[in-house]
C-alpha cells in the first residue's frame, strides 16, 4: 500500500501555498479541525494546520497518523532565534526537540523531563539529509540545531539566555516538540523546519505578517522539493539522543 505523507503547519498561512501545489485536494472536518488531502506527483498527501500551542498540535499530529494513515510527517512554521548565529529569514531544521516549560524539578528530575520520556528527541536523519541536499540545490543556508518547544510567547531575553543554556537550544516556538512525542511514541519518521521570524527578545515591530506570507512560499517550495525525493520505504525511527543526559 503507498504511504502517506502529512505536512502540518501551526497557522493557516504557513499551509496555504502548499494547497496550491497539490492535485485533486479533498478536504474533511474531524476533531474540530480541517484536514486537505490531495497528492502531488503520484505521492498521497494530507495537510493541516494545528493552531498554535502544543495540545492542538499534539491534537493534530495524532489525527494525522492515527484517523489518516500517515506514514511520515513533515512540519514547517516560523521560530524565534536563541542562537546569535540565527537571523530574521534563516532556515533551521531540528536534530531534536525539547519542552522548554516542563518542570517537575521539585521531584529531582532535570527541566524537560518526565518520567519514562526523554528530554531531548531526535528526528529522523535520512529527512534531515534530504532537506540538506534541497538547500545545496536551491542554494539556501540550513542550520541545524536543538529547537525547544514550550505554550509561551517569549519575548524576553533573560528567558531567551535561560532556555539556551539549559537545553543547548538554538531556536523556540510553540510546537514542535509535541509532534515529536506524538511521532516518537508511534514510530512515525518526522522532520521539523522553522523560518526565524524574531529574536525572541526584540521589539516586535516588524511587519509580522507579510514575513509570514513570504515564508510560507519559500517553505511550502522547500517541502514540496523535499516530498520529491522522499522514498518512505527507506524511512526508520531514529534512536538515541545524547544532546541532554
């Protein structure tokens, strides 16, 4: 049987330009949220947007594996740079992921971490390399790093420095790291890729929303390009994570 693909975005714009690309879009109501299937180049696709924060997300990538059939998942969104090396405009793809705002320190357990969960989790190489060989190709710079996840806007930089040190971040949003407990768990290969939209403790001033729109096409090219090289039979779940012991 073919497998699936699932690409999420957290807003409608961020999944907007990929609809365009697809053929033969179909669209479903389940869980209080649209789900647009279509194909692309003989390759079944199903997209979604979350809404923003890690419940909806988590909501969302499970409808995707479970109701769905998704075999491997791909999400793109925009981020909040941590790192100095990251600017407005810059692509970077997680090696892992982690909750910036769990916390059950008080019972001696380290930020991030919860009993039989990890604080960090990888996502899968063989889609981390592709992703690698689109940007050499359409001579886009890719960084690659830890991007922590938590349900906070933050806009602050003694936060900002916080979460850096403590996870080794390099850039935050609002939920990647749900998805990849959801795919984790269900041994479902998935690759995130975030657009810095801020430096996550600047004066939000700038025209959010036309960086928004210009991101979600530079985004949906990118992950189109990605799904023509995708063969999900060569897909497996990665192992190990040793960014935080």
């Amino acid at each position: 049987m073919p497998k699936k693909i699932a690409i999420m975005g957290a807003m409608p714009e961020e999944i907007a330009p990929l609809l365009d690309k697809l053929d033969n879009v179909t669209t479903s109501v389940y869980a209080c949220n649209t789900y647009y299937e279509g194909t692309y180049r003989g390759k079944e696709i199903v997209v979604a947007y979350s809404k923003i924060g890690k419940v909806f997300a988590t909501l969302t990538a499970t409808m995707l594996i479970e109701k769905f059939g998704c075999d491997l998942l791909l999400f793109s969104g925009v981020a909040g740079a941590i790192s100095d090396e990251l600017a407005i405009g810059d692509l970077i793809i997680a090696d892992g992921l982690c909750q910036h705002d769990l916390d059950i320190t008080a019972f001696g357990h380290p930020h991030g971490y919860v009993p039989e969960g990890e604080v960090c989790i990888p996502t899968d190489v063989t889609l981390r390399n592709i992703a690698k060989e689109v940007a050499n190709e359409k001579g886009l710079k890719l960084k690659e790093g830890i991007i922590a996840t938590g349900d906070q806007f933050v806009a602050n930089s003694e936060r900002k420095e916080w979460i850096g040190e403590t996870f080794k971040a390099h850039a935050l949003e609002m939920e990647g790291a749900s998805v990849a407990v959801v795919c984790s768990s269900m041994g479902v290969p998935f690759f995130i890729m975030r657009a810095i939209s801020d430096s996550a403790d600047m004066d939000a001033g700038f025209d959010f929303d036309a960086f928004l729109e210009s991101s979600a096409k530079t985004s949906a090219d990118f992950v189109i390009s990605m799904v023509e090289k995708i063969d999900p039979e060569k897909l497996c779940r990665p192992c190990g994570c040793n960014h935080n012991d």
